[in-house]
C-alpha cells in the first residue's frame, strides 16, 4: 500500500509540473502574440489626433498608452481624460444595471408600462434592442429633437413584433431603461454613482463634467488640397442630452478598465458569475456588423453575430470557443471599442478623439491573432 501511494504521489506532482509547464507555455504564447500586436499599435497611435489604449491579459493591464491631444493642441491626453464613450455607453449602462440587479434593487425580466411603448417590456427587452419596435432616433437626435418629441415621434409607431421576438439597434429605445429605473424611484445617475462607488473610481459619468475635469474633444480628419486636416469639433450636445444611457456616459481610461474587469468576472467581491452569465448571453442574432466594412480574419460566411445585454458577441462556425465580446462605437469625432476574448482572457480597451478606423479595425484585429 504504501508503495502505491509513494507511487501515486510522484504520478502526481509529475503531472501537476506539467500543467504548470503547459499553462506557463500557453500564457508565453498568448504573451508573444500580444507583444507584436503592441508593436503594431506603437507605430499607428503617432497619427491620431488623441487617445487611450489598454490590453489586459487576465485580470492584469500589460500596456496602457494614452497620446496626442484633448482639443487641437491643448492639453494631453491622459489615463484620467474623460472620453464620450458614444455607443459604448451601452455596455457600461447595463453592467450598472446588473450591479444593481445583483444587489435586489431591480429584476431582469421585472415588466414595466412604460409611457410611449404600446406593450409591456422588461430590463431585458431594453438593453438587447428587443422592444419590437423599429426607431433607431439617430437622424432625430443629429437634427436636434430632444427628448420629449423623440418619443412622441415613438409615440405614433405601432410595434412590428413582441417583445423578445425581433432584434432592432436603437439609440432611442435603449435609452428608455430611464423610464425603467424611473419606476423603481432610481435614476441613472444613481446607477452611474453607485458603479462609480463600488468601483473606487472618480472617472465615470453622465452629463456632469466638473469645470476642471479633462475632456477629449471630438475632431473630424478630411483631406483638404491634399493635405491632412484636423478640426476640432463642438463639445457633442446631442447624444448625452438626449439617450444618455445608450450614448452620453463618459469615462476615462482608467475608469474603463475598472468596468472591464467587472463585466469580465474579474471583482467576484462586487458582482455574482450568475448575473454576469445573464449579461453576457445570446438573447438574438443580427446581421449589421457585416455593414461596416471589416477586414474580417475569417470568411464572413463562418461569423455568427448576436447581441446580449448591452454587449454584441461574435462566434466563428467552426472555432466555437473562439467568442468576441464587443462594443464600438461610431458618432461624429467620436470612436470607441472595448472587447474581450474568453477563450484566451484577452481584452482591449481603445478611446479616440477623432473620426478613425482604427479602434475597430484593432480590435477586430486582435480577435484575428487568436482565431488564427
């Protein structure tokens, strides 16, 4: 008996080695990867207007950069600056509402009557564009409407489908977990507030900008007798005013990460892997990302797209472990991804000042290194 188990023993540590080696190699690998794909970022960050990058490998920031300029040629970005997050915002709203989801002051499929809306709908509904209605508001929103006429413009549509069984993008509608939290006595300040709180950091928000807080200015970029122009841009009044919830948040690179490290199961002391699961899980397929004019690192054809609870979710056919989960953003002098790859506990944060490509060409990119 006591040969076996002397054995058994030494079976045993043999084996654990080699898990030890083998995680050692799989994390010098994904490492590897990372370090030229820094490289690459190194060499096209110098001709943007302004930014804030950050790649995370587990729960650990291994780069962070922030570069270039807040307003033309005024004030460096920092990891502190304050970016409108546009349609990133999206994200952020909903892990402040499973915060608070987790913590029994609201309810997933709890269904509110909410004014506008001709049917009953629930957090669900709201934060995976799955009213059934079909107002997407951003000519509305561009062209000044506030928010009132927007939803009265709401008001007269009928829906096309029930809740639940139709998947529509919108701004407009999104925005109405306002109406939501308005219900329960709550607010999405609150809701901003407490994720600020519970996160530790000063450097998420809506609306409310300190007069001495730093802010990334949008720009525009045109070619102009064939010379590069950049132009600063008006502070963006509409969006935040209007959907704040689904395209008016602020947050700085530092916030950022702490909101990725809470969506990614990285503060288990804050939030429960249920509600976390919950967020993070199909609730219907799309097929508008195939619009946007990616340099796909597969065949488009093998690219299934869904969207979550404030998320979208991309999966390869036959790579089924190999997810990305998103969000870009995409309003005038503003561009924004954050994105994370389950599978390799990879993620990236990028905020730009500018009209540019690259926040989503480079995310989409680093999904391709560990596709391929």
């Amino acid at each position: 008996m006591y040969k076996f188990l002397k054995t058994f023993s030494y079976l045993l540590v043999l084996v654990c080695v080699a898990t030890s080696f083998a995680t050692v190699d799989a994390s010098q690998q994904v490492l590897s990867k990372l370090n030229h794909f820094i490289g690459q970022i190194e060499s096209e960050k110098v001709d943007l207007q302004g930014g804030a990058v950050a790649i995370l490998y587990k729960s650990q920031v291994i780069y962070k950069t922030t570069f270039g300029k807040q307003k033309g040629s005024i004030g460096p970005v920092t990891e502190r600056t304050l970016f409108p997050l546009a349609s990133v915002s999206k994200p952020v709203s909903a892990i402040a509402i499973a915060l608070m989801v987790d913590q029994g002051r609201l309810s997933f499929d709890e269904k509110f009557t909410l004014p506008y809306l001709k049917n009953a709908v629930s957090l669900t509904h709201l934060l995976s564009h799955t009213t059934g209605y079909q107002l997407r508001g951003d000519i509305q929103i561009e062209q000044g409407m506030n928010r009132q006429k927007l939803f009265n413009v709401l008001n007269k549509m009928q829906p096309t489908s029930k809740p639940g069984n139709s998947y529509f993008y919108s701004n407009a509608i999104f925005s109405m977990v306002e109406e939501a939290l308005n219900q329960k006595e709550l607010s999405l300040e609150e809701a901003i507030d407490n994720l600020r709180v519970c996160l530790g950091v000063d450097e998420i928000t809506v609306l409310n900008i300190n007069a001495g807080q730093e802010l990334a200015y949008p720009h525009s970029r045109k070619i102009v007798d064939g010379m590069d122009v950049i132009t600063a841009l008006p502070f963006p009044p509409y969006y935040p005013k209007t959907v704040p919830a689904a395209a008016g948040i602020f947050a700085s690179l530092n916030g950022m990460i702490e909101i990725y490290k809470l969506c990614f199961g990285y503060r288990p002391d804050l939030i429960s892997k249920s509600t976390l699961k919950r967020m993070l899980t199909k609730v219907r397929s799309n097929h508008e990302v195939f619009k946007w004019r990616i340099k796909w690192p597969v065949d488009e054809k093998k690219i299934e797209s869904s969207y979550a609870l404030g998320w979208r979710i991309l999966k390869v056919k036959d790579r089924p472990e190999k997810d990305l989960i998103f969000h870009s953003s995409f309003i005038n002098g503003i561009r924004a991804f954050i994105g994370f790859i389950p599978s390799d506990v990879v993620g990236i944060i990028i905020l730009t000042n500018q009209d540019t490509r690259f926040p989503i060409d480079t995310g989409i990119a680093l999904w391709g290194e560990f596709i391929n």
